[in-house]
C-alpha cells in the first residue's frame, strides 16, 4: 500500500509537471507571474503548511526525536559536503567544482520536499520536513555561499533566520514542543492554504523546463555524476547509517526521502547570483528531476 502511495504521488506530481510546462508554452502565463507565484509560495503558502503541522497532534514525536532528526541531518551535510567536494576536485574542471558540489549536496527540500513528506506521512512527516529544512538553511547559507562565493563572502545571517521558511519552521517546532494549538479557524486556514503547495510547486518546476536545450540537458557527464551522489549514493548511504542506528520507521524514512529528492532551484539561483555556470546548474537540476521520477521509488522500495 505505502509503496502505491508513492507511486501514485509521483505520477501526480509528473502530470502537475507536465500541466505547468503546457501553460508555460502555451503562454497562458507569463515569466512575470510565474516568478510572482514562485514568491507567494515560498513567502505564503509553503509557510502555512509548515505551521499547522506543528499544531497538529502526533502522538508519536518527542522533541528527542526532533532533536535526533536535526543531528542526523546536520551529519549528513558535514559528510557529504567534504565528500563531493573531494570527488569532483578530482574529477578535473575546478570552475565547476563548488556548483557540482552544492548541486550533490542541497536537495529540494522545500519546493518538493515539505508537499511529498506531507502526502506520503502526513503532518509527522512534514514536521521531520520542517526540522531537515532548518540545517538545510544553515548550511546552504554558511558552507554553500563560501563555496559558490568566495572565502571572504560573508555569512548570510539574515537570509538564515529571516527567510519565511526558517520563520515558520521555528514557529511551527515551538508549538509542537510547548503544545500549544491555534484555534480550529486559523489552523484550518493554514492547512487549506498549505495544502495548495503540492500543485503550485510543480507547476512552478514544469515552468523552468520550457525553452531548455535537451541535448544539454542529457549531453554532459559531470551531470550524471552530481545525479549518482544526489539521487542514489547519499540517499542509500543515509538509509544504511539510519538503520544501522535503528532509528523508528517514519523519520528514517522522511530524512532518506528528502535525501533522494532532485537538485534544489536554489542552487541555481545562488549560481546566478555568484557568477557560476548558471545555465549548466539548471540543466542539471531539470535532468536531476527527470531521473528522481525513477530514483525515489527505488530508494524507498528500501523501506
């Protein structure tokens, strides 16, 4: 049953994909509004989702088991962090190294991660979602911008703890823990909002994919090898430490999950931003996403 559930979550996810790419080749909707609505849902309606799942009841998280998933994360950043920068500075073209790196590493944890850890185990899961995300931020905003920027780039202080996510992450991590409960209204509210995330993300990510070069997409080896880390190594080896640790099922499985998700939009933006290979940066997340299709079921076949 779990694994038609994940089957049939990312034959949905492929449709609403595909939705997106139709209205933005049939032009039904600008550049313009697709960036509008790439803000309203990282500013809005990802941030109402992550709040009500911390008033949601879960009898089965303890702020131990929230701690626990932040510890495990941040592991895993540490490792293959210093890992996939070894691989690909020995793998030759050092003007790619910090964006091969970053691409392995940093997932899409927010505009898939947070709606799939919803569908698939509901508020407990995307509540694990919502801790993975936090060390997402520190070390994307720490580590990643050293890496993509230069040594002397400043940290991002207050893209870390003003960005809308990580306000809502604590805010939803506080009510889980003092057990505090929004009022039926508002919790309602949020939900119904947060459940809007699902659709609007992917047809975000169908967006991106029109006008892109094909041939790039699936022609350059170094892709491949950011994909093998991203979508089937560090998911894999995840599983194995987490089993080995004997962790319960459903943060295991969250924390894996996310692990095996596409390359992060982020890492595409921060490339434009620190003059990296922008375009080689997106064409790999778009080849990145194409595979999970494929990847994730396999990983989670694991559990």
């Amino acid at each position: 049953m779990y694994f038609e559930t994940l089957i049939s979550s990312l034959l949905q996810i492929f449709c609403m994909i595909a939705l997106g790419y139709f209205i933005r080749k049939k032009r039904l909707m600008n550049d313009e509004t697709f960036d509008d609505l790439s803000r309203l849902l990282l500013s809005i309606i990802l941030p109402c989702s992550v709040v009500s799942s911390g008033s949601a009841d879960s009898a089965s998280i303890t702020a131990e088991s929230l701690i626990e998933c932040a510890l495990a994360v941040s592991l895993y950043y540490i490792v293959s962090l210093v890992f996939s920068y070894i691989v690909f500075s020995l793998a030759g073209g050092k003007n790619k190294t910090a964006i091969n790196t970053t691409m392995a590493v940093f997932a899409n944890t927010g505009f898939i991660g947070l709606p799939l850890a919803k569908i698939l185990y509901g508020s407990e899961g995307l509540l694990y979602a919502v801790v993975y995300n936090l060390v997402y931020n520190v070390f994307l905003f720490t580590i990643g911008i050293k890496l993509l920027g230069s040594h002397s780039e400043k940290i991002k202080w207050k893209e870390i703890i003003f960005d809308p996510l990580s306000i809502s992450s604590i805010i939803a991590v506080l009510l889980f823990i003092s057990k505090l409960r929004l009022p039926d209204f508002i919790y309602g509210t949020l939900t119904v909002v947060g459940d809007s995330s699902v659709p609007i993300s992917m047809i975000i990510i169908g967006g991106w994919i029109v006008g892109m070069n094909i041939k790039r997409i699936f022609g350059t080896f170094s892709s491949y090898l950011v994909c093998l880390l991203r979508l089937l190594v560090f998911p894999f080896l995840t599983f194995v430490f987490l089993d080995w640790l004997g962790v319960e099922q459903v943060l295991s499985a969250t924390i894996v999950l996310i692990t095996a998700l596409p390359i992060g939009s982020l890492n595409v933006i921060l490339a434009k931003k620190y003059g990296q290979e922008s375009s080689y940066a997106n064409e790999t997340m778009i080849l990145s996403l194409i595979l999970s299709l494929v990847t994730i079921p396999l990983i989670m076949l694991l559990y």
